[in-house]
C-alpha cells in the first residue's frame, strides 16, 4: 500500500480563508487583535513571529508584537501579560515558548486571562477540556483533530488511537481531542514497554515525540491513519540540513493509508488554529456567535 498523503498546507489555506471570511463578518461588533510576546532574541523565533504577523494581516486581524530582554524578570513580564489582559484591542495573547530558565512558564501562562488564551495552555483551558467543556484548545492538537476529521468524518468513533507523547502541548490535549471523538485512546511516552505492540494497533497513530524518524513503517498498523507532529532538523550528507517528522515518512508510506508529510503537514495547521482560536476568543469576549463554530 501506499498512503495518501494529507495535505495540511492546503487544508491550512482554506482554513485561514474561512478566518478571514468570518472575520468580516463579525466586523460590524469587532476586529479580533493578536498579542505575541516574545522574550529574548532567538532568530528562529522571530521569523516565526514574523510569519504569524503576516498571518494574521491577511486574515484580517490585528497583530501586536512585543520583544523583550532575555534578562526581563518574572515580575516584568506579568506586567506586560495584566497591560494585554486590560487591553481591549487584545483578544488573544500569545507568549513565545520556551522562556529563559529564571521565568516559570506554567504561571506566565496562568496570568493569562483564560478568555485571551488562545494556545489554550491555562489551567482553566486545560480543565475544560479534560472535563468536556467548551474552551481554547491548543492549537497543534486542534490542527491534528481537524486534519482527521476531513479525512476520517464521522468513523473516528470507536477507532483504536494511539498517541505518542504526553506533553502538556501536544500529547495530552491530542489524547483529550480523540477521547472526544470516541476514539479508545493509548498514551505512550518514553516509559512505555514494548512501543512497536502498541503503535501497531493504532488505526490512528499520532506521533509527537520529537525524535526524527523515530517510527519505522513496520511499526504502523496496515492501513493507519499517520499525523506526525514531530519537527527535527537533521544534516544531509551534503552538509546542509532538512526537516524530518517523527515517523520514517517513506517507510511508513509503506503501511498507512493517509501519512501526513514533513514540512506541509501538521505545522501550517498551527498557524491556521491560532488564526481560529483568536476568531473564537474576540467572539466570545464581545458575545458574538462564533462564524465556524
Ligand atoms: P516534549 O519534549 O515536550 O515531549 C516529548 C514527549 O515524547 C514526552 O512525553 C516524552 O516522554 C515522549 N518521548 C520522548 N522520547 C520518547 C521515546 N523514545 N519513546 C516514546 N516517547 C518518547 O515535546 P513536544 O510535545 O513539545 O513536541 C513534540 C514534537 O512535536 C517536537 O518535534 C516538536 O518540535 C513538535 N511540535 C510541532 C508543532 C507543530 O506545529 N507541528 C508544535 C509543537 C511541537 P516523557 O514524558 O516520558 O518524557
């Protein structure tokens, strides 16, 4: 066999399209703003933050950046955090992770007001989604679960799932999102004995482990629905460098019969469910129904 791949770069486009799309039709009650924080100077980060400027302009949102010193202390940035809390042109607040070793991310996250946050990383998001309710999900986990319901539909119920990874980013909130869709959900991390057994009984197989190439095909259930997560940059034998997901995509090709690739797969979905959750949040804070709920 081998796979379909499922393009999260185009699936991506049509997304933002349709932010845009609602944006325009909220506007009359507001025009949803993006705030993203970015503490120190990591050149990788800011292209990354650039891309999401760029993002949000052609949705139609407003984007404010701030840039701060690595050496900021705690105390500094929850300033900055309560002046975007307050700021009514803010209805989602970003901050760029990780954070220097002196700041504690978990209580940057947390002095977020939970309706601006829109990488649903606050307690109070995380619980929602955990208990069921409505809330901000974070964003990769939404851009995974929205790949596999275009391609899955209403077959996901009843469907053996198996995530690899348990962070509090990706991992858990994945596993949450399939549980959701009634999906039997398996959670393996770097302790779980005998790895290949259990991704091979996964008609769905989300790797997000950050080890490149990590899945070999024969560890993919026939048939398998693949989303890899992972993101490496690893060196070519020419000296220069690639990006390579967490599953090996050409083996795995082999066995599955959807694969999403990297780049192109996942990644862009990113962008696109922070443009979505930003839609979700101006929408909610201002009591306007929500134009892709
Ligand atoms: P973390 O490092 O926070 O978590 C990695 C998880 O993988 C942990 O739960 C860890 O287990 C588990 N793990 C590590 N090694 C193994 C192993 N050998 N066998 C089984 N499980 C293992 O990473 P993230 O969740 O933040 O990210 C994962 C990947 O996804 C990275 O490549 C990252 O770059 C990518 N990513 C991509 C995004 C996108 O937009 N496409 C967005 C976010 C992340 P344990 O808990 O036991 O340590």
């Amino acid at each position: 066999m081998t796979a379909q791949i499922i393009d999260g770069k185009a699936f991506a486009a049509h997304l933002s399209k349709q932010v845009a799309h609602g944006v325009k039709t909220v506007k009359a009650s507001v025009t949803p703003g993006l705030a993203v924080i970015l503490v120190g100077e990591d050149p990788a980060s800011q292209v990354y933050i650039r891309n999401k400027g760029k993002a949000c302009a052609e949705a139609g949102i407003a984007s404010f950046e701030k840039i701060l010193p690595v050496s900021i202390t705690q105390a500094e940035l929850l300033i900055e955090i309560a002046r975007y809390n307050a700021d009514t042109n803010v209805h989602g607040i970003l901050v760029q992770l990780p954070l220097p070793d002196h700041i504690d991310a978990q209580a940057i996250i947390n002095a977020i007001d939970p309706l601006k946050d829109v990488d649903g990383f606050h307690v109070i998001n995380a619980g929602k989604l955990a208990v069921g309710q409505d809330g901000l999900v974070p964003c990769t986990p939404l851009g995974c679960i929205l790949l596999l319901k275009d391609k899955l539909g209403s077959s996901l119920a009843g469907k053996h799932a198996v995530v690899l990874g348990r962070s509090n980013i990706v991992g858990k909130p994945m596993a949450q999102l399939l549980l959701k869709e009634s999906c039997t959900v398996t959670i393996c991390h770097s302790r779980t004995e005998f790895l290949s057994q259990e991704t091979r009984r996964g008609d769905i197989l989300v790797a997000a482990i950050g080890k490149p190439e990590f899945v070999k095909g024969n560890w993919v259930k026939p048939g398998a629905t693949v989303i890899d997560v992972g993101i490496n940059r690893v060196a070519k034998a020419d000296g220069t460098t690639k990006l390579v997901g967490d599953v090996d995509f050409t083996a795995a090709s082999e066995f599955a019969k959807f694969i999403t690739p990297v780049p192109g797969g996942v990644g862009p979905m990113t962008i696109a469910c922070l443009l979505r959750n930003t839609l979700q949040a101006a929408c909610a804070i201002h009591g306007v129904a929500f134009p892709l709920g």
